[in-house]
C-alpha cells in the first residue's frame, strides 16, 4: 500500500482536493477561450474521458468575460490561468471561476498579490502557485549561476507563498514542474518535506503523446510511489483527452484510483495465430468510456490465455481465424475472428 503524504484539505469547486481526499485529474483547454461554444465543447469531451478539473488559459479581458458563461455549462470545477495581470485575475473572480492559478511574483505589486488574497478569501477561492523551471525570478538565477535548479525551484514557491500568508491567505495549492524528470522529482520532495499544501504534479513540456506518457509515467510514477501527489495533469503535445486517459492508467496501476475497465493483453510473438494487436486495439477503443470497476484480459495463444483468463471478469482467447470468450475463466463462446470484437463488447455490455 501506497502511503499518501497527509495535506492540508482544499476545497475547489465541490471536489477537495489534499488531506486524504481521491487525487484528482485535471487537464488544460487548448482551445481559443474566447470562443466560449468550442471551449464547452471541449470540456464535455474532457468530462467524458474522466476529468474532474479543468484549466483554461485567460490572455486577455475578452477571455476573461466569457468565463461565466463556460461556468455554467460545464460541471467541473474551472480553473484560470493568469500571468502578469492581476486585472484579469480579478474579473476571473467576479466571473466565478473555482480556482485561480498565478504567479503572484509576476502578478504586479504586492499591493495587488494582497487585493487577490483579499477577494479569493471572501469568495472561498483557492490559489494555484505555479513555479515553472522555465520561468525562475532573475536574482534566483543568478543565485544558482543560472541555471534553474530543483533549489532554486523550492525558493520561488516558498517566496510566493510567503506573499500569500503575509496577507492571512492559506487556501493554496503549489506545482513545481520542469521539462525533465530529474528536477521535478527533487523540487517536489524537496517542497513536500518543508509544506503540507496540496501539490498538483505534472511533468511540463513532457512531448508529444508517446515521448510525454512515458516521461510523466515515470516522473508521476516515481513522485506519486512516494506519497507525493494530491492533483495531476499529464502534459502532452495532443488532444487534452489523451491526458486524462494516461493520468487514469497511472493511478490505476499504483492502485491509488479505480475509473473504466483494466485491459490486459499479452505480447505477441510466433505462436499468435490472430490479429492479436488489431484485435486488442479494437476492444480498447470500444470500452475507452465505459466507468466499470471490471477486468477484461486479450490474449493470443493457449501458453499464457488460459491463465490470463481465469483472472479477468471477461476474457478474448485469440486462435487461428477464431476466438473463444471466456467468463470467470469459463468458456462461454467461441466465434469467428471478424465477430469476435462484436461479440464480446456484447458479452463486456452484459456483465
């Protein structure tokens, strides 16, 4: 059993997050938000897929006056995303938003961090500290001989949130994220040992859909394995979809969330007598949506499917031009191999 570090209890909309409470996977819009019907739009799909919190980029004051009306279309919390002005910051809170992500060093003076602290307290709005490797304060930099260390990452978001507590606000959350593994696991176990904050983890700039779920498999892997980890958002150069699915595979294989069915399927090799990765690809793309708690196995040959099949709720054993269905390790079907998928999505419906 994995052993959550225990954090301060957050509230973001009607989800909590830290103290004990389910991680939580979020994603970032990449839609224009000023066109508030493709940004809905986007966030259902997200929705679907698994999400329980989104992020929406705020550039401008016109993006910021539509945010009430993606509000209320949606049913997750909405989160915006504001660098350097605290003017959009402030109509993203008349607009509703759930929470609010900034850098409160590059958010003005201190005087307008303090007006922030001031109204996301009347209103219950939490804050996002955001530290990214690429962004470091100048005099931090030059502190670590420019290079933006995990250290130096730690002593940008313990000034931020030394500005926010300075003005009685604790309703903070804190990421540090790098483009490289190395540094994002030590700033996080460097931060977690001096804060109980909820962390939001995520491995940014982590590439494209292949480069980027293997990064953020190992960088939240490792992070997630040491207790490290209240929020996550697997960053890749893709459809924001992809991310919740990848966030989802993560926690299920640590065993830290359960959402959708658990596919196992085993490797090909010579004795396959069926389009086992075709085969295999079609049942995944079929049951992509359906949140059941069950256990689905496709397997080629009788060397591992028989096993395989006994443990899996419901089981594809693959032979040549044929397969057999299995349920609870008992045969129940055998069907030609261009019925096969139909099949068993039929048998996966019954269940």
């Amino acid at each position: 059993m994995i052993k959550r570090k225990k954090t301060k209890k957050i509230k973001v909309g009607g989800i909590y997050i830290g103290g004990g409470a389910p991680i939580v996977v979020q994603s970032m819009c990449n839609t224009d938000t000023r066109d508030a019907r493709k940004t809905v739009a986007q966030i259902k799909k997200l929705e679907k897929a698994g999400c329980e919190m989104v992020r929406v980029a705020v550039p401008d004051m016109e993006a910021a006056k539509v945010l009430g009306k993606i509000k209320k279309r949606i049913s997750i919390p909405l989160v915006a995303d504001i660098h350097f002005s605290a003017d959009l910051a402030m109509e993203s809170i008349r607009q509703g938003i759930d929470k609010l992500r900034i850098n409160p060093g590059n958010i003005g003076s201190e005087e307008k961090v303090a007006q922030l602290a001031k109204e996301c307290r009347r209103k219950k709005i939490p804050i996002r500290i955001g530290v990214n490797a690429g962004s470091l304060e100048k005099e931090i930099l030059k502190k670590y001989k420019g290079k933006a260390t995990a250290k130096g990452m730690v002593e940008s978001a313990a000034r931020h949130i030394k500005i926010l507590e300075k003005h009685n606000f604790r309703n903070i959350l804190i990421s540090l994220k790098a483009s490289d593994i190395e540094r994002t696991v030590e700033a996080y176990r460097l931060l977690s040992k001096k804060v109980d904050y909820p962390l939001h983890i995520g491995v940014t700039e982590a590439g494209t859909a292949f480069r980027g779920t293997v990064m953020s498999s190992i960088g939240l892997g490792i992070l997630l394995y040491d207790g490290i980890g209240d929020t996550l958002r697997v960053s890749l150069t893709a459809d924001p979809v992809e991310e919740i699915g990848v966030c989802w595979e993560i926690l299920k294989s640590l065993g830290l969330r359960k959402r959708g069915i658990t596919i196992t399927s085993c490797p090909t090799c010579g004795r396959t007598e069926v389009d086992l990765a075709g085969l295999a690809k079609k049942v995944e793309n079929e049951l992509r949506f359906i949140d059941k708690d069950m256990h689905v196995a496709v397997m080629g040959c009788v060397v591992n499917g028989p096993g395989e099949a006994r443990e899996a709720d419901l089981a594809i054993i693959g032979g040549k031009g044929v397969g057999l269905i299995t349920k609870k390790g008992r045969v129940i079907k055998k069907v030609k191999e261009k019925d096969l998928v139909r099949e068993f999505i039929k048998e996966v419906k019954r269940f």
